[in-house]
C-alpha cells in the first residue's frame, strides 16, 4: 500500500512572507474518485456526558468546540487540511514508523485528530496539545480509504499568528519542533535530533530495539523511519518542494500557488508525455491506475489586516483548477460544499475533476492551453477578491461583522459560479476538438484508466 501515500505540506515563517505573517499550504492526496469539498461548521457548545463519532471511533465531546473550516473527504469526519475560528491552521500527511502496523486497536485517525486539534485548540501549541493527548490516549489505526484498508501514521504541521509547529508521530510516540524559516512535509520523517518536545521514551524506546548504532546521537527521521522502498519515491518530492520554497526570497499566494502546481518541470524527473499523465510521483499529483493517488484538493493560508486568516482553496488537481478565495466563519456556497463518490454536475470538485481528466486524454496538446487559460482567470479572480477584502476590512474596522461577513461570502459566491462554468467550457472545448479529430472514445495511452474511472465514478468524458 505504501506506493499509494502521498500528499505535501509546506510551512513558511513570517520573516519570508510578503504578508509578514506565518503562510501554510498543503496538497491533499487521495484515493482515486473521492470528492473533497469544503466544509464549515460553526462553534458549538456541548453538555456533560456527549461523545463524538469520529469516521466510526466515538470519543467523549469537548465541552466547547470552535467553529471550522475544512477539505473533508466526502464519508470521513475528519478534515485533510482546514482552519479554525481562533486562526489555527493544520496540515497532515501519511507516515511510516518502525512501529508502523504494532497497534493492536483500531485508534483514531489522522484526518480526525486534525479536526479535533482544531475545533479544541485555540493557538497552534494547544491544537498540538490536543492531538498529542487524544493520540497518547487512543492511538491511531484506522482505516483510511473507502476503497480498500489503508492505514498509516501522520505528521502535522500546526500555525497560527504566532508560532509555527511540525509535529511527527511514530504509534503512540511523537516529536515536535518550531520552524524558524520554512519546513516541507512530503511522507517522510523531518527531525532530526532537533526536538524541543517529546514523548519521554521517543529516544531509549529507539535504542533498546537497536535502531541506532550505540555511539550515534539521536536522530528521530533516522531512527523511526520505516526500511521500506516507498521512501524512495517520497524523498524526492520532499526535497524538490524544499528546492523551491528555497527560490524564493519572499514567499506570496503567487509562489505557493507555483509550488503545489510543481511537476518537477525542468528536472531529470520531470513531466513524461505531458503533466497529467500521471507517470510519476509530483506534488500536484495525477493518477495513472484505480491504486493511485491524486490530488484531491489545495488550499493555502496566511493572514491580512483587518481580515484575519485568508485561504485560498482549489478543488480536485490544482494545475487544472482555480485557486478561489475562501474564509473561516462563512458558510462555502453550495458549489464548494457539494461532492461525493461519483459525479455530480453541481459540485465544483466533481466539473474540475472532469476537466483534468479529460485534459490528460492528450496532455501534451491540451494542458499548456488550459494552464494559459487558468492563469488569466485567476488574474480576474485575485483582482475582484482584492477589492471584497479591503471593503470586508473596512466594516470589520467599523464593527459590521455581520456585513463584512456577507461581502466575503459573496465573494465566494461570485467566484465559485464563474469558476463552475469556467471547468465547463474548458472541458467542453476539450472534448469538441477531440471530437473534430476523430475521437469519439476513449484511446490513448491513458485510456484504460481513464475508462476504469469513469466507470467507477459514473462521469462521462467525451
């Protein structure tokens, strides 16, 4: 199963930010065929005694919870990446531990502890508090996919306004650090033997199982990783997202958005018969087989005056999407909102999932076209939000709440329905001129999984 995992986190310190404030963006990698819309749930108080289904695992209910906002895969509870209304933001990702399969009970998962961390965190250390605690408490082992038993480890990284927190777990065990400048997570371990927090037998629990040589110092990645060859795959993608996070001086929407587009362009790795092929592991990642990931959903976060936390959310594969404006405390229109496992013309996932599909029939002809196409649309989306969040900014100085509120959601509004008939018209465009050239069905070198997933998903391509 290993050669499934995927996904990328990245972490950037304010010093680098053209914000001046902590900036967080993750790719979501999943299961082939499972929508992930974005979700809010507002905060709630809870009497004595409740308990929460997290995706099967019941656990006893906070007595408060904030309110969140989150990428959820569509039959979990839990949320892949997402925010809180205390601006906390996480990101997870899969992992492998020498411990890795130890577990005897079913414990919690990642997803869910994210979700916990949020809605029971109010900074970025007490989400890493929470997490730590439930996953001292329940562990985690439970059963990722929908399609299949896939089951792993995590690690997170956790930000608010403040700090900026990498958290890694091995079973029950876990270390932490602060970042200082920036920090990548792409499914292999990060620490060294810099941890300022621990579990307080992470380093003889190592040793006594003779993990390290009886003279080497300490190292958590070293000594926990797993000796499996799917390491061979995830260190790469890691250190090309270091590569570029490193390029750039000062980071912006701009260059996170390039980073979590990233094909491994220019490289020895780089794209093989056009990016959406899906012939190799890159951080915006396409599938190739029904045992694939894919991308499944981006988002990135920093914070502005007046406004608080910004995201910016982009549905199914990002290079074949539209980063959209999005906010903690409004409710995503129903275009956002809306998708499960097969497809729905009135979920926003579901019409850029049929875009990037029916764009890796032909890549290498289709893709640079739509990328130009995306980049101008963009342009418009970023200039109209701009203008919506200096007047929200304006009525949250002047204490209208409620009316900044509606500005953004109708932001949010005014751009999901453009960007709906946008993913439209680009397939549409697609499919007439595959058309004119005399493909009625699926060939090609992709089409087997092509045809594999439309059936599985009940969307029609052509």
């Amino acid at each position: 199963m290993h050669e499934m995992q995927s996904c990328d986190t990245l972490g950037v310190h304010a010093t680098l930010s053209v914000f001046r404030t902590h900036m967080l963006g993750k790719n979501s990698d999943r299961p082939v065929g499972e929508a992930q819309p974005l979700i809010w749930f507002p905060a709630e108080d809870h009497q004595p005694g409740e308990t929460v289904d997290c995706s099967g695992f019941v656990i006893p209910q906070s007595s408060h919870t904030f309110g969140v906002l989150g990428f959820k895969p569509y039959w979990i509870w839990g949320f892949e990446m997402g925010a809180n209304d205390q601006g906390v933001v996480i990101g997870n990702e899969a992992e492998f531990s020498r411990d890795f399969g130890k577990e005897p009970a079913e414990g919690l998962l990642g997803m869910d502890l994210l979700r916990l961390g949020l809605e029971r965190g109010a900074s970025a250390r007490s989400a890493l508090d929470v997490i730590v605690k439930l996953l001292e408490t329940y562990g985690q082992n439970h059963n990722a996919s929908a399609l299949k038993d896939r089951r792993y480890e995590n690690s997170f990284l956790i930000m608010d306004e403040k700090e900026l927190w990498v958290l890694e777990t091995a079973g029950r065990r876990w270390c932490a650090k602060r970042v200082s400048t920036f920090h990548a997570l792409g499914n292999t371990y990060s620490i060294g033997g810099d941890c300022a927090l621990s579990s307080p037998d992470l380093e003889s629990h190592a040793r006594e199982n003779g993990w390290l040589l009886p003279y080497e110092p300490f190292s958590f990645e070293k000594a926990y990783s797993a000796p499996i060859p799917y390491f061979g795959l995830t260190t790469p993608r890691n250190r090309r997202v270091h590569k570029l996070a490193a390029e750039t001086s000062m980071h912006s929407f701009s260059t996170m958005k390039r980073i979590f587009r990233d094909h491994h362009e220019g490289e020895l790795t780089g794209p093989r018969w056009g990016e959406t092929s899906g012939m190799f592991q890159s951080v915006c990642m396409h599938a190739m087989s029904l045992e694939t990931s894919q991308t499944a959903a981006s988002m990135l976060a920093a914070y502005k005056p007046g406004l608080g936390l910004t995201l910016r959310a982009a549905f199914s594969q990002p290079c074949c999407s539209l980063y959209l404006p999005a906010y903690v405390g409004v409710t995503p229109p129903t275009l956002m909102s809306t998708g499960k496992g097969v497809f729905d013309e009135n979920s926003l996932w579901w019409l850029f999932d049929r875009l990037a599909k029916t764009a890796a029939i032909d890549p290498e002809r289709f893709t640079p076209r739509l990328h130009a196409e995306i980049a101008r649309m963009e342009e418009d989306i970023e200039t109209r939000t701009a203008e919506a969040e200096a007047q929200a900014a304006v009525q949250f100085a002047a204490g209208d709440a409620d009316g900044a509120r509606k500005t953004l959601f109708d932001l949010m509004d005014q751009c999901a329905s453009p960007a709906a008939h946008f993913a439209i018209v680009q397939w549409q465009n697609i499919r007439d001129e595959l058309r004119s050239l005399g493909v009625t069905s699926l060939t090609g070198s992709h089409a087997d999984f092509l045809r594999a997933y439309c059936e599985l998903t009940k969307m029609e391509l052509l």
